[in-house]
C-alpha cells in the first residue's frame, strides 16, 4: 500500500495503512541510501517487529537523501514481499 513520507528538523516520518491480515504480528522497517541496491544491503532499523503504522527515524542527517521499504510478517513468521520504495531529503 502507499506509504507516506516526510522530513522535518533532522527526522523522517513514514506513515502506512494497516495490513488487514488477521495474522499480522508487525513490520519491518528498511533503510537504505541507494534506492537500488540489493535487498541484502539494505539496513533493517526495527529490532523486533514494530507494530504501530508510523516510524520516526532520527539517525539521519540533513541533507542527506535516505531510501525506505516495509514488510509485514505474520505470526508464523513469514515477511511479505518488500513494498514500494519510497524516499526523502
């Protein structure tokens, strides 16, 4: 789904609609600086699944473009496909 994005004072924002999957057991949270790097070089920013529908990012610095994709896992554990890739400045 679309995920919204947004920069303010040295922090960004990404906002998405809740998965409607009654199994749903949270997120992951990708960053990246290249939009089109491997999977595998992206940097997972949760520790453990996030369940809230907006992260705040605040190891960023300014100016600097910063790229983002989500997944959602269910609770056996398996990670959706990665969503769109979305980014800010």
């Amino acid at each position: 789904s679309s995920i919204t994005i947004a920069s303010i004072n040295g922090q960004v924002s990404l906002f998405w609609p809740s998965n409607p999957e009654a199994d749903l057991a949270g997120y992951n949270i990708y960053r990246s600086e290249d939009e089109n790097a491997p999977a595998e070089k992206w940097v997972k920013l949760n520790t453990r699944l996030h369940t809230p529908t907006t992260f705040r990012d605040e190891r960023v610095q300014v100016g600097k473009k910063y790229c983002y994709q989500l997944t959602a896992v269910d609770t056996a554990n398996n990670e959706s496909a990665r969503s769109e890739t979305v980014s800010e400045t």
